[in-house]
C-alpha cells in the first residue's frame, strides 16, 4: 500500500523515533514492523497485547497479501477495511517491483461493486476520511463517468469536491441524472450557507456602518471611541471629563445601497473548490440591500450570471469548468458595469494564468484603482491554501497595490468587510 493511504484514525501508526521500523533509503517507506529491540518496555502482563496492537497497525499501514512481513494476520473487520483500502490503493504487480508480490486491486467497472464500495468505506472510516478516498477513487480509478448513474450519487459523501467533480460533467450527464446530481449539489450547497452566511452577514452590516460615517450623528449613532479619542485634547482635569467639539458617528444600514460588489471568477478546471464557495458568497451578499452584487464568471469568454445569484445552484450549472483563461477580457466586462468606483469593491478570484493581454490586464486594475475601486486578487476561496498560481502577474498585481492571496472560506467576511471600509486587507500569513 503507498504511503499515505488513510487508516483508521483511532489507530495511528507509532510515531514514536524509538519505534520506527526500518526504512526504505529513497522513499522513507516502512519496509518492515518494530523490532523488539527498540520497543520501550511495557509491564509483563501488557507486553504480548502491545505488542500485537503495535503489528495490527502496521499491517494495516503495510496492506499487501497475508501478513506482509508483520507475522500479524487481519480478520474480522480489520481485514474488510484492509479489503477497502487495498481495493483503491492496492497496486498490481509491474515490472522492477523487487518485492515480487501480486496485489490484486481495483474496484472493476461494475456500478454495483462500485456502489458496495462506497457503502464500505462509510461503514468503516468517518466522513472526512470518505471524502478523501472517494475524491482518490475519481483520480486514480477513472471513475468519474459512474457517477453519471443516480444510484451512484446517492452512494457517494457529498462535499465541494465532488460538486467540483459533477460540474465538470453536467453537460455529459443523461437528463435521468441531473436532478440526482443537483440534490447532491443543492445539499452541500445549503451546508455551506448554513456555516457562512450568519457570520458574513453580521460581519458585513458591521462594516457598512462604519463605513458610513458622518459628521452630525443622532445620540444613538455616535461612535464614542473615535469621538473620545478624537477629542483628549479637550479632557478638563478639574472636571474629569471630555468636552467634544466634533461628534463622529456612523450611520445605520438602510434600504439604499451602499456598496457595490463586483466577484470575477475564474472557472479554469483548478478553481473548481473556490468557484463553489464563491457562488454561495454572491447568493449572501446578494441577500443584503445595502450591496449590489454582481456575478461574472469567465474562461476565454465571459458570462454575467447575475441574474442567477440569489440561487447558488443555478449559478454552478451555469458554469463550465475548464477551458483557457482571459482574465482581461473579464475585467473589460467589470470595468463596463462599474458606475460608482468609490463604492465599489472588485474581487478577481483566479491563479492568474492570464491568457489574454498581460499588460492590458495590468492598465486595467491600475485605472480601476486609480478611480477609487477597491481592488482585491485572490489565487483561492478555499480551505485548501494557493493553488499553482503565476507569480510573476501576482508581484505584478501586488505593485499596484492589489497583493494577491489565498483566503479561506472563514476570512472571507473579514476581508469583505476591510476591502468595505477601505482598510488594509489582513493578508494571511504565507
């Protein structure tokens, strides 16, 4: 079994340096379990049952046929989840493999024994475990095409990534699949908005309040904070006391808009997790009055899907992952659309692999920003950090004053609401 194959999380291998077995050289690969001699010392009675605990762990780290070099056979539900696991990971053998060992693998392309798979794995691993062998099964299984079968949809662990995956297939999927496959996407959809949205909202409000400041404010707007250290000048010590001469306040959110947001997507294969969590930032930005929010997604051509925001679903089967990429071309259609640049916040979502005009693209987020637009570049909107992204058109970007990074799905309220009141975004740490 390769390296790295997910085991039963509440029975790690030993990490211990004392009980490491002995290594492969070029691969770091544990060729073999523990030896006595570097086991710390247990009391007698717990010895032979440490002992065997120690070898199922790594027989089941190890996979391979009978023991494979442990002495310790599986059975029972250790061997099902040894079967599971050598079904996807298992390698057949192949030439310069010096162990000389058959490992039958695969999970065929049978639907049905697919979908008994599936079944297993839950049974066996917790649900983030199954999102990682199911996403590894698409890869190195090619099995992506089953999942045009409903029956296969309604086996599988729904998260962004299998949307990602569906997505890629909606145009090939047979119309008895596509309600199937747009439950499944509404479900992850719906969790997502329920881990979000509260928080983006009350975030957001915050910050357009403050962001509408002004001069003579009622009692109840007034910003004490900024007033009192606005006025210490005026402290009188024989009154103990402030005297303001200037109010700072800040107006409540209204039905009028305040702020306009512009979110330009890049729909390239590889923005696949961050074109899910952008879609449902735009349906709850587009539930608050006060922003205007527009939707624009993009390859080499560019589509305005605006119209569709409040329904996040119907965004992403509007969309068509893969193909080049005309970052240029899109922010020509922002740039169209912008009517009050100094209330207006642009988010590009892309790596940056431009495929257009490089230096037009350039003039372009310099003329946004030169007419007041808050301008913010983010390489990904997900939890799985920067993806391949162009370097070059980022330190490009980042002299203009426009730094380019990955953001969580979690940050992404904080820096909304900064790029909202105009303050120094907070970059995440590299």
């Amino acid at each position: 079994m390769s390296t790295g194959t997910p085991t039963d999380a509440s029975t790690p291998p030993p990490t211990d340096a004392t009980t490491r077995p002995p290594t492969d050289a070029s691969t770091g690969t544990p060729t073999g379990p523990p030896t006595d001699a570097t086991t710390r010392p247990t009391a007698a009675g717990d010895t032979g049952a440490a002992d065997d605990e120690r070898l199922r762990r790594w027989r089941l780290v190890l996979g391979g046929g009978e023991a494979d070099g442990t002495g310790r056979a599986l059975t029972g539900t250790d061997a099902a989840m040894d079967g599971a696991l050598s079904a996807l990971y298992g390698r057949g053998k192949q030439s310069g493999d010096r162990t000389g060992r058959d490992r039958s693998a695969g999970l065929g392309a049978s639907a049905p024994s697919v979908a008994r798979w599936l079944g297993d794995i839950r049974t066996y691993f917790p649900s983030s475990v199954v999102q990682v062998m199911q996403r590894d099964a698409i890869d190195r299984l090619g099995l992506a095409t089953l999942l045009l079968e409903p029956e296969m949809l309604e086996a599988v662990e729904a998260d962004v990534h299998l949307v990602g995956t569906l997505l890629s297939l909606h145009k090939a999927m047979p119309e008895t699949t596509r309600e199937t496959a747009r439950a499944v996407v509404r479900k992850v959809v719906e969790d997502l908005e329920k881990r979000l949205a509260t928080r983006t909202r009350a975030t957001l409000t915050g910050a357009l309040d403050r962001s509408a400041r002004i001069s003579r404010p009622r009692h109840r707007d007034i910003d004490w904070d900024r007033t009192i250290r606005a006025n210490l000048k005026h402290y009188l010590p024989e009154h103990r006391t402030v005297v303001p001469e200037r109010l700072i306040g800040h107006g409540r959110a209204s039905q009028a808009i305040r702020k306009e947001v512009v979110l330009c997507i890049d729909q390239s294969g590889s923005m696949a997790a961050s074109v899910v969590h952008a879609s449902v930032f735009g349906a709850v930005l587009a539930s608050m009055r006060s922003i205007a929010t527009r939707l624009v997604v993009f390859d080499t051509a560019v589509v305005d899907l605006t119209d569709r925001i409040d329904d996040p679903v119907d965004v992403l089967f509007g969309i068509q992952l893969g193909g080049g990429t005309d970052i240029n071309r899109a922010l020509a259609h922002c740039q169209s659309k912008i009517t009050r640049p100094a209330d207006t916040v642009v988010v590009l979502i892309s790596d940056l692999y431009e495929g257009g005009i490089r230096d037009e693209m350039l003039k372009r987020v310099a003329a946004m920003k030169a007419s007041g637009v808050q301008f913010v570049a983010l390489l990904a909107l997900s939890d799985e950090g920067a993806p391949a992204y162009d370097r070059d058109h980022a330190a490009a970007l980042a002299a203009l004053g426009a730094p380019a990074f990955a953001c969580t799905p979690d940050l992404f309220p904080e820096i909304m609401a900064a790029a909202l009141e105009k303050r120094p975004l907070p970059i995440p740490a590299a």
